[in-house]
C-alpha cells in the first residue's frame, strides 16, 4: 500500500509547479516525505487514507 501522504504531496508539487524553473539537481534532491510531512502540519488531514484540508 502506497503512503496517501507522500502521493498526494507529488501530486501537490507537480500540479503547484513549486519545483518548475529549479536547476535539475535541485529537484533530484527535493525532499518530497518532509515537505508533506510540513503540508500535514499545519494545511491538511489524514484519517485512514482520507485526505481533508483543515
């Protein structure tokens, strides 16, 4: 079972475009399981593969 957290936060990132125009190399090195780890902090919810925007 894949982690509803890190999908969604490829999805978030790529549908944002937050990385789009960085150097290559910076996006070889993003750190996708933090930054959604961030995202679920203070912005959205997960209960049981649900996500929700808090």
């Amino acid at each position: 079972m894949k982690d509803p957290i890190t999908e969604f936060t490829y999805q978030y990132v790529e549908d944002t475009g937050i990385l789009s125009g960085a150097p290559e190399i910076l996006e070889r090195y993003f750190d996708f399981v933090a930054f959604g780890r961030d995202l679920f902090l203070e912005s959205y919810t997960e209960i049981n593969g649900f996500l929700f925007v808090d």
